[in-house]
C-alpha cells in the first residue's frame, strides 16, 4: 500500500497533505469528486462508478492512488499495466480501448508499460500542485516495479484555437518548443513527460479536435 505525507503549498503557506492507496471505503467520495471536476455538459455516466473502481483496487491496487489535504480527500489517479513496443508505437489506440471503457480488465500483470487511465482533482484544490504530485506519485510505481515508462494520453485544450492554422502534430511540436502554452500538454511536460505522438479520435473532445498528445516518462534506472 502507498502511503506518503508531504506539505502542498496554497501559495506560500504549507498545507498537510497524503499520497496514498485508495480503497472501497473511498468509493462514495471518489464519485463525488469526479462529478465536481467534471460537471455538466460533461455525461454523468462517464465518471466513476463502484463497478469500475472495485476493479481499479482488485486488479492493480498500486496504480489506485488518491490525495488528502487537511483529511479531505481531494484527487485520484488511476493506471493499469500494458505491453508497449517502443519500436512500433500503437499510436492508434482509443481511451476506451485502452482501458476498457474504465473498467481495465485489459491490464496485463506482465506488462513493461505503466499507463495513466485517469487524473482527477477536485476544483477547489487545484492551486495546491496536487496534480503534479499525482503524476509523480505513479513515478514511483514505475521504479518500484522496474517498468520501462509511464505513459499516458493528454488532451490538447488549446489546439481548437490553432486548427485551422495547423496539423494536431504541429501543434504538439509548437507546444513542446515553447512557441505557445496549452493547459494540459505544458502541464505534463512540467511534470517531466516527453511526447511520442499524437493520436487521433482518442476520446470525443471537441475543443482538442479529438485528439491527444502521447506521452512518457522514461525509468531513468533501467
């Protein structure tokens, strides 16, 4: 089981904060949570329901991780092992392939590749940096269970303002070289993930054209 206490910072006052498992007792709060990150128009039959999170903590209880603030809990982030072949990237993956609709009954224990299904962080504590440490947090997974990489799908928010202009790829690269800023991508390169490529028709997202921008972060000890 996970478990590690840290200060977050809401500005410049430290803010007692856990990293830890989360189990069947979280479930109700867990659902609350993502009805509150992810309100109307988004479909409420998209967030998490007990099914899909009894998997979660049944199948890979390490890639089941939430975050307290003050005892309150406040995000979760959810990965499952894969197999991923460095050399022929299956670029054309869809979310729901992936993960099976949420439900990861296609994680594979022998898998090389840990992958993010889902990060999530209440609203109200998203000043905190708990994303980050989320995404950090599945870092140590990777080491902890010799994995070559964390990988994961971002959204390109900001992308819908550029495609008339530009190809889903260039707009990535023009992310990554610092020519402009997009809410999620800047997001996980500050969290030190790397991009592989872009998929297409991912996850229905309008304002990324549904596309998303694959990327890793490499074990540094294999």
């Amino acid at each position: 089981m996970y478990n590690k206490s840290f200060y977050a910072f809401d500005g410049k006052i430290p803010v007692p904060a856990v990293l830890r498992s989360y189990t069947e007792a979280d479930f109700a709060e867990l659902i609350t949570i993502q009805s509150e990150a992810f309100p109307p128009p988004y479909p409420a039959e998209l967030w998490w329901n007990r099914e899909q999170l009894l998997n979660h903590v049944t199948l890979f209880p390490e890639g089941a991780l939430c975050v307290e603030v003050n005892g309150e809990l406040a995000g979760s982030v959810t990965g499952l092992k894969i197999h991923f072949d460095a050399e022929v990237p299956a670029l054309h993956h869809t979310w729901s392939e992936v993960t099976a609709d949420g439900y990861i009954t296609t994680h594979q224990p022998g898998g090389n590749t840990l992958y993010i299904a889902d990060l999530c962080v209440r609203p109200k504590h998203r000043k905190l940096g708990l994303g980050k440490e989320l995404v950090q947090s599945l870092y140590h997974v990777v080491v902890e269970q010799r994995l070559e990489r964390l990988l994961g799908a971002g959204r390109m928010p900001g992308y819908h303002l550029q495609a008339s202009r530009m190809s889903a790829e260039e707009y990535l690269e023009g992310v990554t070289a610092g020519k402009w800023s997009d809410p999620v991508l800047t997001f996980l390169l500050r969290c030190g993930r790397s991009p592989v490529g872009v998929v297409a028709d991912y996850l229905k997202d309008e304002e990324s054209g549904n596309y998303a921008a694959l990327m890793e972060w490499r074990n540094p000890f294999l």
